[in-house]
C-alpha cells in the first residue's frame, strides 16, 4: 500500500491474514521450540536469529496478534499478555523500582484502582489519585520519584474525560512515563500519536468481542533519536535497552523484565481467537458508538438519569468533542438512586446479560455497588463515582431501536408502580 489510506488502522486490523497459504492464522500451540544445533541456540538467545525461543517469551501466533496491534496504533512494538490486568502489571512492574511513585488521574477500573491501591503499595510504590478535574493539581504531586501517570481514555465505570493534551506536555517536562488504558476505545484515540508512551487494551473486551478469549496488550511508541525523557536518568535501568537496542527499548524491556520474569503469556488459542476478533473491529466499534449515542440520547429524554459524556450537562461534555468525534466505546450507566430500583430495572430487562463484562456483541448490565466494588470502603467508591443505584451498560449488536424499547418498558413497568 503506497498510498496513505484514509482510515489506515480500520484496515490494518481487518487483514489478519495471509495473502499467500492459509487465510485464517495458524495457531501454534507448542510451548517450547527446537533450536536445530547450538549454534542457532546462541544466535537466538542473543537475539541475531529472531526464530522461537520458547512461548513464555514469545509465540508465533501471539506474534502475529503483536504486529497487527502495534500497528493499530502505529506503534514500534506490542506485548501481547493473558489479560488486561497483566498487561497493566508488566507495563508498570516494567518501569518501576521500590519507593517510585505513580499518579492516577480520572476514573480507573476497579482492578486497577486495586492493582495500585493494595498490590503496588506492597512493594513500596505510592500512588496519589486525582479526579479527571484535577489535572492542574497534577504538577504539586510531583517530585524526583514520580515514574507514571496512568489514565484510562473514558473513566471505566465513572465516564469521565481527562485533558490528555495537558498530561502529555507535564509528563514531558518532566520525563515521566504517560501510560493510557485505551480498552473501551480501539481505533477511535490513537493514544500514541497524541504523545503518549504506552497504551494498554483488555482485549478481552470489543477487540476480542464476545467473550471467548481472555487477554491483554501494551502498544510502545519508540524512543527518539535524539531527546527522550527514557534517557533521562530516571530511567537508568532501561538506558542499557536503548543502546543495544534503539527504539525499541521500551518492548525489549517489557518483554525482558516482566513476560520472561513474571510470565504473564498469552496462549497461541487465545491469541488466534483474538485475531478473529480484530477482523470485524472496525465495524462493531462504529456500529455500536452509533447505537450507543442513539440509546443515551433516547435513555436521558424520557427523563432517565444517564451519565455519558456526549450529553450537554456532563462536565467533560467539552473534552468528548474535542477528543471522540466517532462516539467513546459502548459504556454508560444509569442512576437509579436506590439498589432497589435498580435491581427492578436489571431484572426487567429481555435483552441484558447480567454480567461483569463491557463492550461484548451482547448487551450487558450490571449493578455496580454490590458486585464489582462490593469490597470498596465508602471514600472509595465515592472516588470513583460509584453510587447505591448505579447500573453499567454496555450495548451490544443488536438493533438499538430494540434496545432502546426494552429499557423504557423496563423504566416505566417500575417507575409506575
Ligand atoms: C476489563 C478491563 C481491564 C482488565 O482486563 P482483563 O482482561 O479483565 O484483565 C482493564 N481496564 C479496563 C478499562 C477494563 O474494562
């Protein structure tokens, strides 16, 4: 392809695969590889013979998923891993050393906010949370330890928007690490042609789409040339990475300091049913962002009290058209006020999968308080937006028409009564 396309990624991610022998990509399901002789032992270990070392490094369909999603976001390198939670850990436990800290910024996902709260802090990181309003507070947190600042594109389940822009110049001025968790919103920001470092993707979630593989990525951008703030020495461990290996330092160290030491691997099945996946993303992602202003806008009318950033009384209403032209993924959620009627609302429902997932063909719904966050002190919750009748929904393929018909008869077979 000289040309450039017009929509590159949406292509890029449909051609899984091959133009000559098998379409459907081979999946490779054997852990350990035979080398031939010592010799090709050697050139593969040291790296100058780039065949299979063994497949908790490294696995050939694995690889392929690698390279598509690299190239989603235009990135020099991917770490494919055994789910989103493990792509977030070997992203993180890649860069940071004892006494480091981390700043989170806007909504996080429940495992996160934990996986930094609880897990990070035994192991001496500290973690300062702000709220998506407080980015100006960001610069007063800073100090020589700061290694991350970690944001999700759209607050998973509180719907807020960060100023992306403005993380990206204070990381920058800085040299600490930007790393997003784009999972709800593939294809539509691309993370890395903004400035950010890493972007991670659940792919378990609408790059898989329904619900049959586990799975996780970290997309890398490459170190520059010239000035980086990787080479700055608040990075030292990695300095060694970008002299032997340039600009793909930052994948040879995930790969090196947490797949080959933690060994978070994905499985060639795995990678394979996540390819099949990425055949019909583009599709699915546009479909449903349709689907998903349509029921909002329809959901917030008949009086429901919606939470999605498209509608005008959101606070973030300025930074979703700024940023999400094409809609923000396939969540929202609903206040219902009580658990009551929320439960009323859930159990109503003909179309709703009762279950904690988002962005599958189907649609979902879940209350938030007594499942997901049921083990969350009350300052937390409050943290993260997290009320007694909260409801996430996830939209699924179906016909939003029909959706929309089902959540209004489930409203006002309640709400009348
Ligand atoms: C689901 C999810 C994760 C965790 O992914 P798993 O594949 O379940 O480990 C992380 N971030 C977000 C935004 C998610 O929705």
């Amino acid at each position: 392809m000289k040309k450039e396309l017009k929509d590159f990624s949406s292509y890029f991610v449909q051609n899984i695969g091959s133009k000559k022998g098998p379409i459907s990509p081979c999946i490779v399901n054997s852990a350990s590889f035979s080398y031939g002789d010592s010799n090709t032992a050697e050139g593969i270990f040291e790296g100058s013979i780039k065949n299979s070392l063994y497949s908790r490094m490294g696995n050939p369909t694995t690889k392929r998923l690698e390279t598509i999603l690299a190239g989603m976001d235009k990135g020099v390198g991917a770490v494919v891993t055994s789910s989103g939670m493990a792509a977030i850990s070997l992203a993180c436990m890649s860069l940071l050393n004892a006494s480091d800290e981390v700043i989170c910024i806007g909504g996080l996902f429940g495992g996160t906010y934990s996986f930094f709260k609880e897990t990070m802090f035994r192991f001496g990181i500290k973690t300062h949370f702000l709220n998506a309003s407080q980015t100006k507070d960001i610069e007063s947190l800073i100090n020589e330890k700061s290694k991350i600042i970690y944001f999700e594109s759209i607050g998973n389940p509180n719907m807020r928007i960060v100023e992306i822009d403005n993380i990206v110049q204070i990381a920058k001025k800085y040299n600490i690490a930007t790393i997003i968790d784009n999972t709800s919103t593939p294809l539509t920001l691309q993370p890395l042609g903004m400035g950010i470092d890493i972007a991670i993707y659940s792919t378990t979630k609408i790059i898989s789409g329904n619900s049959s593989a586990l799975g996780g990525v970290a997309v890398f951008r490459g170190i520059n040339k010239k000035d980086d703030k990787f080479k700055s020495d608040k990075f030292k461990d990695i300095h060694k990475f970008i002299k032997n290996k340039g600009e793909i330092a930052l994948v040879v160290n995930a790969r090196k300091r947490a797949l080959r030491d933690f060994g978070m691997s994905a499985s060639a099945f795995n990678s394979y049913l996540t390819l099949l996946g990425l055949e019909t993303l583009a599709i699915r992602t546009n479909f449903i962002a349709n689907s998903t202003k349509k029921i909002v806008k329809a959901l917030s009318k008949a009086g429901m009290k919606v939470n999605h950033p498209l509608l005008k009384n959101h606070s973030d209403n300025k930074l979703y058209k700024k940023y999400f032209k094409n809609g923000c993924g396939t969540v929202f959620t609903i206040d219902f006020g009580v658990k009551k009627r929320a439960y009323e609302f859930i159990n109503n429902l003909k179309f709703a999968f009762v279950t904690a997932n988002i962005s599958d063909s189907r649609t979902l719904a879940l209350h938030m308080d007594s499942t997901i966050f049921n083990d969350f002190s009350k300052d937390e919750k409050e943290f993260l937006g997290i009320g007694k009748g909260l409801v996430r929904i996830s939209v699924g393929l179906e016909n939003p028409d029909d959706i929309i018909a089902d959540f209004l008869h489930s409203y006002t077979a309640f709400s009348t009564s």
